[in-house]
C-alpha cells in the first residue's frame, strides 16, 4: 500500500493544476485518470471542436467569397485533412499536459479508474488497477458523459456521442442529431459547413430554450439559413438500420432517414465508478456529488471538483474550482468571486458562428425581478447598427445588457453576433468588480470595434416592465 498526503482522482480542469499546487508545496499526491489526462475539454470537447470549427468557418468564408469580391470557384472540404489538423491538436495539447505532471517532483501518476475501496481510521483508501492507495485528503474531478436514452432500437443503429462523433473516419453523409441545446447546435453547423446533410430534433420548441426567445429565434435563423433542418415539439420514439444508416420515428409520427444519428441530450455524471457507498458521500437524484460552496462533501476530507458538482458544466468553471480551493489552501483574503463558487457570476458561451456570449440573468428572469419588486434597467442593441458588423458582413445578432437600477451593478449580459465569444469578457471582468456602470460610461473605446458600442447601448438603459 503506498500513502499519500493528497489522491486527486479525474484529471480534467481542476485537478492538474491543483495536484502540481500540492505537490509544489512538498505534499507527497497521486493523481489517477481512467481515460484521457485533460478530461473532456481536452479530448473531446473545446480543443477538438474549436479546432475543427475553425476549418468549419473557412470553408464557409470561402464560399460567401463572390460577397467579398475574392473568387475562388468551387469549394470542397478534405475531410480527411480537417480531422487530422483536429487531432494533432488534440494530441499536442494532451502531450503537454501529462510532459507536466510527469515532471513535477513528488506527484505519482496512475493510468486507471478509480475508486474508494473504505477507511482506515481518518485516511481514505482507494483502488486503481487492483493496487490499494492510502489517503488524508481526496479530490474528485472525474466529470461528466453524454446521456444516451435507452431508445427501442438503439442498439441496431450507427449512433453517436460527442467523443464517437469525432472519431468518425470521413463526414456523416446526413447527420441527425437529437437535442438543439448548445453542443447538437455547435456541433450541428460545423458539420454541416464541412458538407454534411444535418437535421436536428428537439423536444421544446424552440432551440437554447435557456436564453430568451429573441435569442432562439435569431440563432435559428441563421442555422436555418445555412440548410439545417429542425424538427421542434417532438422526440425519437423508435430506431432502425435503414441501408446502413438509422431511420428514426419521432413522436409526431414523421420518419426521418440519416447515415448516423447523434446524442446531443445532455450530460451524467462519472460518479457511478467510484463507489462513493464505501465511505459514504452523497449525491443528488441524478448523480451529481453535493457540495457546500467550498466542493466540500458531506464527508470531510473529499471535496468535488468540476462538472461532477453540478455547479457548472464548464471548462472554466471547473478551473475556477481549482482556484477558490487554491485560495483557501494559501490562506488568501479573497475578494469577490474567489470566495466561495455561490458568489461567482456564471458565464459562458455557445461557439456557434455567430457565438453567443452570455453571462448572469436572462430578460426573463429579469422580468420575474421586477414582478417581485425590483428595479432594472436594460438596454437592447442590434448587430446590425454596429459598424464593425456591417464592415465584416456579419450583421446577425444582438447585444442585451441588464443592470440593476439600485446598486448601478450588471445583472446580466447577452452578446450574439461577431465576437459575442470574446467580449462577453468585457461584461464579466466588470461585474467581478463589483463597480457602477457610470464608470464604463465614461470609458475610451476603441473604434471600429464591436466593445466601442458598449457606452453608447448603457446611455440607452431604461427601466424594464414586468409584463
């Protein structure tokens, strides 16, 4: 049995980091990963996905090349080519991570799952690859996976998630893909830009239905524009191998036909593999860990990390996890949102082309405040009264900033439109501050940009309606 001061099991966002923190401050730590060191993000989430996105947009650009006077007569997509771009990457990325850990002094690594096997006294013990680990302190930050519904015929049918998806040799000739949230409808346009025939069911009727219904309606529009085809208010019933692709029987009685179907239905947790019975920690109705502000869990000395709390399904959030208990671990005075993950202002962003950057509370959500007695102000913009939008050809989209009138603090942001991913930025950075928005008032922007256009939408702040 070997013993460590700190075990940290999952090697996604937050516990690299942190395991290089502990081990740097003479801790002796053992990190153990069952799958890929990177976790999603790395392996098959942002890294793969924005990479290939970005051969997604070329080709795209290129085809509107006429619109800018550039000719470039007929566009293909080598497939083949974008992927291996993809991969190398993925590959280099993943590289530079494990080089790290490997060469940080007093840091085991373990290539297994694992998991808790008991207690001996105060210490945890735990199993990976039938070797038995001894422990003070244990972190969690094994993350999530797509949820596959048990669907009558599934098994017969070439289906995917999004880890398989990118695995795919050459493009899905017609992709389905069943959930218009933001990875089916990222994952959507990017397929379909590489040549792909994409048709997207969704149960609600509208597709993001977390973001407002102008914010649906506009991010429809352009997908729909590109030749996406959406089946709204209905859901997969049935599926069968239909020529060596899947028909699909959805609940209002249409029958579509596709080469594949993708899973984009949202995400479990990894919890299920760690035997968390054995030393009693809890976990919700659907598997996430609980955890108090600081991913403490019910049992001192396991704290939670990333995804796998269900306090953010994000990249981001789960780095910010690692730096609250960073914090906390150096016995910092923190400010604002390194507190406690309660206070944090959650943000994020949809990278469909337009992205969508988006921050704290909806225009709905604000309504509800001002029903409840609260006053708020908000302001509205259209991408297409921004100069730069218009000087990029990129007019789609909007620019929505809620402010509460009291306090003169943001509530919430929403950007969609050329640069939404990035200037969101501008929003959350400010908010973390804590300051009036007078103050951004009085800033000097730079022209043309779109961020130039932020004092100008708050001098147009007026109060909301419930209504």
């Amino acid at each position: 049995m070997r013993h460590y001061d700190s075990v940290l099991i999952g090697a996604g966002q937050a516990a690299p980091s942190l395991a290089v923190e502990l081990a740097s401050r003479g801790e002796q730590v053992a990190i153990i990963e069952g799958n890929f060191y990177g976790g999603t993000c790395v392996n098959f989430g942002c890294t793969p996905t924005k990479t290939l996105r970005k051969s997604a947009r070329i080709a795209h650009l290129a085809r509107r090349a006429a619109e800018f006077g550039v000719i470039t007569g007929h566009v293909s997509v080598d497939f083949s080519a974008a992927v291996k771009r993809m991969r190398e990457r993925v590959e280099s990325s993943r590289a530079g991570l494990t080089q790290w850990l490997e060469g940080t002094q007093n840091l085991d690594m373990f290539h297994g799952w694992g998991s808790f096997k008991g207690r001996d006294g105060e210490r945890f013990l735990l199993e990976v690859n039938g070797e038995t680990l001894s422990a003070a302190q244990v972190y969690l930050n094994t993350g999530t996976r797509a949820y596959i519904p048990a669907l009558p015929g599934i098994d017969s049918v070439p289906w995917l998630d999004n880890a398989s998806l990118l695995a795919l040799e050459s493009s899905p000739s017609h992709l389905l893909i069943v959930g218009a949230s933001y990875i089916g409808l990222e994952l959507g346009q990017i397929y379909r830009r590489l040549g792909a025939e994409v048709t997207i069911i969704h149960r609600a009727g509208r597709v993001a239905e977390r973001e407002d219904h102008d914010v649906s309606e506009a991010i429809a529009e352009v997908l729909s524009a590109e030749g996406i085809t959406f089946h709204f208010n209905a859901s997969v019933t049935g599926l069968s191998s239909e020529n060596g692709g899947v028909k699909a029987t959805l609940s209002d009685g249409a029958v579509l036909t596709g080469s594949h179907i993708l899973f984009a239905t949202g995400r479990v947790p990894n919890s299920d593999r760690l035997n968390l019975a054995a030393v009693s920690v809890e976990t919700d109705s659907r598997g996430f860990i609980r955890t108090d502000a600081h991913f403490n869990t019910n049992v001192p000395g396991i704290k939670a990390l990333g995804d796998i709390n269900g306090r953010g399904a994000f990249t981001h959030t789960s780095y910010h996890d690692y730096q609250i208990v960073s914090a906390a671990i150096e016995a910092q005075t923190p400010v604002g949102q390194w507190q406690d993950a309660d206070q944090r202002v959650i943000s994020y962003a949809m990278f469909t082309d337009p992205p969508l950057g988006r921050t704290g509370i909806t225009l709905e959500q604000a309504k509800k405040l001002v029903a409840d007695g609260r006053q708020i102000l908000v302001a509205n913009f259209r991408m297409a009264d921004v100069s730069r939008a218009k000087e990029e050809s990129e007019t789609a989209g909007m620019i929505r900033l809620i402010v509460d009138a009291e306090s003169e603090r943001f509530l919430g942001a929403t950007f969609l439109g050329v640069g939404g991913d990035e200037i969101i930025a501008v929003i959350t950075n400010y908010m973390a501050t804590g300051a009036s928005y007078r103050l951004m008032l009085q800033a000097l922007p730079v022209h043309p940009t779109v961020a130039e256009f932020l004092p100008t939408i708050l001098s147009r702040l007026s109060p909301l309606s419930a209504g």
